[in-house]
C-alpha cells in the first residue's frame, strides 16, 4: 500500500510593514515580490498608501491607527512570523505602534528608516523623527539606513568613505543590535559598513550604469530579512542579500518615462535562460 505523501510545510514566514506603491518596484509590491523570490511566505501590513510612479510620488495617505494594529494582530495572533521588516511608516503614532509590535516579538527584525523616496519625496512627518531614534530603532535587530538617513537621524554627515564609521557609531548608539550604513551615493566602488558595536563587515560591490534603481533599499532589507528567517546569522544574510540586490539592479528596467524598478525576478528570468 503506498504510503500517504507528507503534509506540504509552510517555508519561513516574513512580514513586511511598509507603504503600498502603486507602480510597483517599491514598498510592500517590492518587500514582496523579493520574498517569493527568496523562498519565504510574505505578509504585509499596509501603514500607508501612496500614489506613485516612475516620476515620484503624487501623494501618500497613512491609514488609521486601528487598520494597522488590526492587520497586525491578525498576523501575529494566528500564523507567526520568522523575521519582521519595516519601511514607511508615515507618522509618530505609526512609528510607535510598529515599535511596540517589534519590541513584542522574538523574531528578527529589519528596520528600513524610510524618510524620502527615490525621486526626493518626503514619506515620513517630520515630527515623527524622533519617535524612529526613541521607539523604533532600539527594537531594532538591524537598521538599515542610507547616508540621508544617517544625517536626518543623528545629524553626522557623511562625505567619504573614511566616515562611514562615525555614523556607524553614531546609528547605533541608538539602540539597535546591528547598522547598516549604505554608501551607495557616495563616489567611487559602492561600500556599505555593517556594524555591531565592535566587529565591523564591509561590503562591496561592482557599480552597474543602469539609473533604473527605484526599490532598491526596501528590496536590499526584505532580501536581508528573508535569509535572517530561513536561518542565517546577520552578517551572512547581508551579503547573500546584496548579492541579490546586487544582481536585481544590472536586470532594472526601463518603466514609465521616469526611473524604472529594479528586477525582482532576475534570478528566475536567469534560469529560465539557461533552460
């Protein structure tokens, strides 16, 4: 008699807190997409909905508080998560929600300190600021700002890579367990440092003439958060997510008559390929 096959298992579960972007290479569409391309199940709590496209962003609309304390009691209370990450987050009283859920939760989380877009659009109030340093950075697992987050979060302005650590420095005495300062606007071979106090990593990676880079920082982020779920330390899950970033943007595409997104499915249309 053939035995019964084993029952299917669910693959690591991640949950993404974030804005909705409409044109789909950022935000929730992008945290996503990159997690079905990692082998993780993806859920998303939407704090905020914008109207954008290649050429930016048209407007946001933060939902209400309530939406999304309920979208995430809904996830945490009945399937669980392996790794958490966030983006926009919109306004004070969201930043703080999110916080209390991270700081609640045993799994690891990602935090992507979103305060503008691509195209220079502000997303997150400006009043709320300070609640991202005070609530949410220190329920942190990993912060992942770019060198404007750095300065709008702890005033230290980085020109050159020689300073990338002072704002390491300065990012973490925030509180959270881990940095990742990006330098990717920074001249020369793009270098992000990864920081945890006393140890630092460096991570480099070629420079690709393609403009078409729109999503990136929440893609870099889920990608991260997907291997922290299917069980690597943080230092190996940054840079198997950088080689995915990194093979995402050579693939970015034109979109629009603006910036195009970079590709999430590379690696699929690269198998494909061979097939």
């Amino acid at each position: 008699m053939p035995h019964d096959a084993p029952a299917p298992q669910a693959p690591p579960l991640v949950l993404t807190i974030a804005g909705s972007d409409s044109g789909g290479g950022a935000g929730i569409q992008a945290d996503l997409k990159t997690m079905l391309a990692l082998g993780v199940h993806g859920m998303s709590v939407i704090a905020a909905v914008t109207a954008q496209n290649s050429r930016g962003v048209q407007g946001y609309w933060e939902l209400p508080v309530e939406a999304v304390r309920a979208q995430l009691d809904a996830v945490l209370s009945d399937i669980g998560v392996h790794a958490l990450k966030t983006g926009m987050l919109a306004s004070t009283i969201l930043v703080e929600t999110v916080a209390e859920a991270l700081a609640a939760s045993d799994a690891p989380s990602v935090v992507d300190p979103v305060g503008v877009s691509k195209h220079g659009d502000s997303l997150l109030a400006p009043e709320a600021v300070d609640a991202v340093r005070t609530t949410l950075l220190p329920a942190a697992t990993l912060v992942t700002p770019n060198l404007y987050e750095v300065e709008q979060l702890t005033g230290v302005k980085v020109v050159d890579e020689a300073g990338m650590r002072e704002a390491a420095e300065a990012v973490k005495a925030l509180g959270p367990r881990w940095v990742l300062v990006k330098g990717g606007h920074l001249p020369g071979e793009p270098a992000d440092l990864l920081f945890d106090g006393e140890r630092e990593h460096r991570f480099t990676a070629p420079r690709h003439d393609n403009r078409h880079t729109h999503g990136t920082g929440c893609t870099l982020a889920s990608a991260i958060a997907s291997h922290l779920a299917l069980g690597a330390d943080v230092p190996t899950a940054v840079a198997r997510a950088k080689e995915y970033v990194t093979g995402a943007i050579a693939a970015g595409f034109p979109l629009g008559s603006g910036i195009g997104p970079v590709d999430h499915a590379w690696m699929q249309r690269a198998r494909m390929q061979r097939a």
